[in-house]
C-alpha cells in the first residue's frame, strides 16, 4: 500500500547558447583582415632589407674598387722608386745616435714615505671608556 504517487522525471532541456552566425562572421573577417595586414607589413620588410643589402653591398663593391686602385698605385710607386715610408730602417754602421729612432726608458717607481704615525700603549690608560677595550 503506497500512499504517495512517485514524482515523474522530466528530462532537462538542452538549449545552445552561443555566438550567432553573425558574431562567427564578423571574428573571421577580423583574422583575415589581421592576415591581409600581417602579410603587408612583412612585404614591406622584406623589401627595406633587401634594399639595404642592396645599397651595402654596392658600397662595398666601391670601397674594393678604391682598394684595388690604391693598391695599385702604391705598386706603381715602389716600382718607380717614390716610396714614403714614415719610418725608415738604416743598415749603417756609422749612424749617429741622432739619427736613429728615439727610444724611452723605463719607468722607476716613486719612493714613497713612510708612515708617521705611531701608537703608543704605554700612555693609555686600561679603564672602561679610553680606548679601544675588547673583551676576552
């Protein structure tokens, strides 16, 4: 004998509760945009690099046309005999002391003083406050 009735079970309702179409649509045209972007400056980046690599590379295509041409006139000057050597070696025995390179001598350190202070413990006192007192 039951007298109570048995509560019926009702099963939950499943509602989907999301972005619409027109959210979706709108976040996909802000990732193609950000591509498209993204895409535009890296072209951009790509062609100021390569426009310095560019203009280094003439550079430096002219400072070795410079060098091979000045090399080339520093041959053409020790064949000819003008060299302008800043410093000259001469194998003379009979050279005066003059005219060769002048030297240095070496440095001597300074004497330095020594020390005039003396301390004395004979004229101090061994009393608490005088002094410098450690305890052993």
């Amino acid at each position: 004998m039951c007298f109570f009735k048995m509560p019926e079970i009702q099963m939950p309702t499943v509602e989907y509760v999301g972005p619409s179409q027109d959210d979706i649509d709108a976040q996909n045209q802000a990732l193609t945009d950000f591509q498209n972007t993204l895409t535009a400056n890296n072209q951009t980046f790509q062609t100021n690099i390569q426009n310095q690599i560019t203009k280094a590379n003439e550079s430096t295509t002219n400072l070795m046309t410079k060098i091979s041409e000045m090399n080339a006139q520093a041959a053409a000057a020790a064949d000819s005999g003008l060299t302008s050597a800043p410093y000259a070696i001469t194998t003379e025995d009979n050279a005066d002391q003059t005219d060769l390179a002048q030297t240095t001598a070496t440095i001597k350190d300074k004497k330095k003083p020594t020390g005039s202070l003396k301390i004395t413990q004979s004229g101090i006192q061994s009393s608490a406050g005088t002094g410098v007192n450690y305890g052993v």
